[in-house]
DNA sequence: GTGAAAGCGCTAACAG
DNA sequence: CTGTTAGCGCTTTCAC
C-alpha cells in the first residue's frame, strides 16, 4: 500500500529498533549481524505499517536513481517506438530499473533536444537510451554523454557511442535468398529513394545474394519511390510493366508492398502464383493482414531497446566498458517472417 | 552542461553569496528582496558553472517531484497507447512535468498491476495516469488512489475515479450520418462480438440516427464477428449476400473495413460506387493506405491522454477536484474523417 | 538585503 | 548484534 506519510523511523519505533537495523534487515546489508528475530519483527512491521521506501531519499544518499531516461523520436507516428519502449522497459524492470521517457519530433532543434536531456539529466537518470524511428545517422545533442549513454536504431554522428540498428543487409539477403529458394530467377527491388542506410544496404543485400546465386546482380531490375504505399504502387506498376517481367519482388518496406499487391492485382496478377512479393519491417498491421499475408523480414526493435538497456545497465553498475564498445555499433538480426506471399513461379509457357 | 557535480553550494561560493541567496534568485522566491547586482552575479555564476539543479533534493525537500506515472496496457500493441503517451507527455512539459512509463500486459494479474504502482508510489510521482488500450471497464489495482489519478480510455469498476472515454456512440452517429447524407438508405453494420462499451454504443449509435432518419433502426442488418480483418470479410460476405444488399457498410473499425474491402473486390464490387464504406478508429496506416482511402471516425486517444494530464496537474496543483470530475467519465468527440469510401448509392436499375 | 541552520527520508561509517 | 550520527542537495524559517 506505501502509505505515503510513514517512514523508516517509523518502523523502527514500531518494531522497538534503531533506524540502521530496519535500513539493514529490509537492504539485505550483508555485513550486517542481525538476529532472525529482529529481523523477523522489522519485516513484519515494516509489512503491517504498508511501509515502502522513499526513492527519492535513497536516490540522494546514495547516487543512484534505479531510473533510466529514454528519448524516443515521434512516439506515436510508428509502432516502431512502442516496440523499443516496451522491449527496453522489460529489460529495465528485470533489473529493478524503470524508464523516464522523454518525447521528441523527429524535427526538433539541437536545443530542444539539448534541453530535452538536460531534464533528464537533473532527474540524475543512471543512464540514457536515445532512439530514432529509423536506422540512420544522428548528431546527438552535445549534453548527451555526461552520464552513460546508448543509441538505439542511430549510429552518431562524429562522436563514437555506443550503439545498436538492424543488420539491413543480412535482412535483405534473407529476403532474396527466399525468392530465389522458391525457383524464382527474374527478381526485381522496389526500393526507398530516400538515402539512409536502409536504402543503401539492401540494394547491396540484394545485388550481392543474386550474385553470389550465380545471377546477375548488378544489373537486376530497381525501381525507386517513396517509401509509402503509392510509392509502391507506382514502382511496381514500372516493375511489372518491364518486358522481362519479374517474378518475384523485392520491397523496401511492407507499405510498399502493399501499394505492389494493388498494382499486381490491377494487372490480374495473382500472389503468390503469379508473382511472389516480400517486404521488410513486418509491421503486423499491414504485413498480416494483406491477403494472402505478406512473408517479410523483421526488424528488431524490441530486441534493440532490450539489448540497448541491458548493456546500459551493465555499464551504470560497472560490469562493462561502453568505451569498449562504441567503436562498432552491435548488429542485430532481421528474421525472415513466413507467410503466404512466396510461391514457385509459374512454369514458363 | 549541467556538469553532475556542481551544486548551489558551488554557485554560491562562486558567486560571494550565501546557498540561501542562491536559492531565492534562481527560484525567483517572490518575497525575497535581493539587489539586481547580486541577482545578476548569482545567474552569470550558474550560467558559468553549468549549474543545474538536483531535482531530486528538490523534490525531497519540497514534497514534489513534477513526475506523473503513466501505467500503459500493451504500449508495443497498438497506435494508440502512442497517441495517448504524446498527448500526455505534450500536456506534462508544457506544465513543466515529465513522465515515467509502466507498460503492463492486459493480461497482467492483479498483484503485478499493484506492484506497477507500487513503484510509481514509492518514486513519489505527484500523480498517476491509468490507460487502457480499448475503451472499458477496469477493476483498478488497489492501491491507485493513494495519489491523484485519472484513467484514460477506461472507467473504473467500482470505485469512482476521474476517467476520460471516447464518445462512441457520437462517432457511430457521425458515421451513418455520413452514409445518409450521401443517400444511402440501406446501410448495414459489421459489429464486433466482444462485449465492450463500444460494441453496445456504436450498435446503438448505428441504431438511432437510422430511426431519427425516418428508417427503421431496430431491423437494420448487423452482422457480427471478431474485429479482425478476416471477421470482417466474414461479416461482409454474409453481408452482401444479403437479398436486400446494403448500398452503404458500416465497420466496428478499420481492420474490419479493411475485411469488407476484400469481400466487395471478391464480388466485383466496386468502392464506392458500387458499395460506400465507412471505418473506425482511423488507423494510419490501414485507413490511410487502403484503396480508395478509407472514411473513418477518430478515436480521441492524443486528446484523451491531453486532458487526463491537464486534469491530472490541475488536481496535483490544486486547482481542481478531483473527486467531483468523477461522478461522469469526461467524453470526447470522435470526429469523421473523409476520405474516399463513400459515394452516393448507384440509381436502381 | 542577506545568511545560518534545520530538516526532507534515507544509508553507511563508526561506536559500542 | 545494534545504535548514533553525519551527510546526500536543496528550500525555507527566522534572525541579523
């Protein structure tokens, strides 16, 4: 119940003791002697009283708050930032942890952001995470760093940090290396125009899994929209549109595929027999809903935020040496999601 | 910078001046009367130093800590626990409070939704925000209650706390009324089978504006089903095959919508000329997205999570009464959002 | 106009 | 085995 107004003091006067015998019993203090039966008449008075520790007070006496300050990018817009929220706040709390969250737009000004730590920071959170919404380079607030800090989904800038983003390629390749099992030779890429690194590693997945089949990669058919569903759309309707029409595709991202199942079925193609179409992101709303529901790669934003927050808290109790690892961001895997988009190509005719 | 280790004691020393002088000018103290030369040594000292200040000793000592607990259901699940996060963290730092998050399964036992507050009490946040991802009935935990509470998306079962709902009812109304007005005259609802407020309030909403409209409500055609996408190609395949076919479909939400779509392409269906669609619940990425784009109503969730907090600090502040705001549940509006699933019903042939 | 000092609730030497 | 006591960094009463 933590009834806000009683206190240690008091449980020590209930319990007939001294306030460092009810600090000790209910810390566990390992140097401490104490007799079972003190102990059990601090617990059980510290359990009738509904008594629970002032974190506040403890945090000022010994410079530790248990908190950590998360600030997340455009919370709302995708289901990306509730994925690391949430894979974050399981690995904090599995450590006695809890998050203090911070929001920000993706258009914020370098002092917006400075101040949006500088919050955090007069909090005394034990550490930081900051995330973006998508894989890319930041430029990270210049406050950032006088406390423990990891990025997550973001490589910064200049300044070496330790961080963790997806491993786009492995994710494209497993995605190609699909069609391709499925007997699929003629693969085109629907991909984003914009120039992030997602953009840029799987085209190279891409071309590089065609090649390594002993295809040819480097001429493989490309074609660059927006990446949101009209953009789709209009990459593959050009796509489809090629006399040597693919048979299998490749999208940057699942709104796309969605615009490509529109264009494929203004075309009369059928998915998955007319044509096999994976994306990337999974995003559950679009990616297993489309029908026939869309086989695409995962990315790991819960397992970012966790993995980001464990190693944060490795370094805030000493058990690593962020320095250490901030000379090479850690890569996590992007799973291959099954569904039913991927089929053998039609027999030729 | 706030450079962790410098304190008023620093900024005192810095600046000639005694911790007391500091205090006063930095917190603009009103009755302290303080020479504008000091007041300007003090202030270029802090600046100096990068002094800011220990919130913690702060609120140990004031009683406040200017943080507000936001436990969550499913924050990874759903756009919404997103939409409300913002619309509380907008809310909070234009009030100079910050928020620290408790995501907690839906399905979490009652013990463990305990221990979520619990460690929200024993931070001493100043007040806490209960939000549920789908508007309904809760048995909150315990202990809530012992800090100024408000529930988002929810009402409690039992106990009477301040709680901030959709108008549901509003929002099925503005959805047939948008059919009406088009012409529709024969219009159909595809229900959800859950036994949640919105499943009775849409249905009733759905119901009345008919009857208000001179049709007959009470044997308009409802077809129920889980709200998923493949119950509402369900819903609508019985639907449609109706003898008297719907010209105009109303969906429990979008993902049900997003079903309807499916079954009207199967049956050559044309939207909207041959069939007019609306949704609810207007999710971006489905209502947006889908072709044509559907017409759906909001659901409220940034400005539910806006007006909690605000109502929240008002009461933490002592500007307002909780306890009088808790007879009702605040309702908000959900508003039409056009887009281009609803056209006049094709002339009878 | 400014400063000394008490105390918010807790932990951790240090004493006994 | 248990208790006394000095702070953690800040606000605020009261005195000068």
């Amino acid at each position: 119940m933590s009834n806000k107004n009683i206190g240690i003091k008091d449980v020590a006067v209930a319990a007939g003791v001294s306030v460092t015998t009810v600090s000790h019993v209910l810390n566990d203090v390992s140097y401490a002697r104490i007799s079972p039966d003190t102990r059990d008449k601090v617990k059980s008075a510290a359990e009738q009283l509904g008594y629970g520790p002032n974190r506040l007070a403890q945090a000022l006496r010994t410079q530790r708050t248990g908190m950590l300050g998360l600030v997340s990018e455009d919370i709302a817009t995708t289901p990306h930032a509730g994925r690391i929220i949430l894979g974050a706040d399981e690995a904090a709390r599995a450590r006695g942890y809890n998050l203090m969250i911070i929001n920000t737009s993706g258009s914020a000004s370098a002092e917006s952001r400075e101040a949006d730590v500088e919050a955090l920071l007069e909090r005394r959170v034990d550490g930081i995470l900051y995330a973006t919404m998508y894989h890319r380079d930041v430029q990270v607030p210049a406050n950032l760093g006088n406390v423990p800090t990891v990025l997550v989904d973001a490589v910064s800038t200049g300044r070496s940090l330790t961080a963790v983003v997806p491993d786009e390629e492995g994710g494209a390749r497993a995605a190609v290396a699909s069609l391709l099992a499925a007997g699929h030779t003629r693969i085109g890429f629907l991909n984003n125009t914009d120039d992030v690194p997602a953009t840029r590693d799987r085209l190279r997945g891409f071309r590089a899994t065609l090649t390594e089949a002993g295809l040819d990669g480097e001429t493989a058919p490309v074609e660059s929209e927006l990446s949101e569903v009209p953009g789709g759309y209009e990459a593959a309707r050009r796509m489809l549109d090629r006399p040597d029409r693919p048979t299998g595709l490749f999208c940057y991202n699942d709104r796309m595929a969605m615009g490509a199942y529109r264009a494929a079925a203004e075309l009369g193609l059928a998915i998955p027999d007319d044509l096999s179409v994976v994306g990337f992101d999974d995003q559950q709303l679009i990616a297993a809903n489309l029908h026939p529901g869309l086989t695409t790669v995962a990315l790991p934003h819960y397992e970012m935020g966790a993995w980001a927050t464990d190693s944060l808290i490795d370094a805030i109790e000493g058990k690593t040496d962020l320095a250490l690892m901030a000379l090479h961001p850690t890569i996590l895997d992007c799973p291959l999601v099954t569904r039913e988009s991927v089929a053998a190509p039609a027999p030729p005719r």
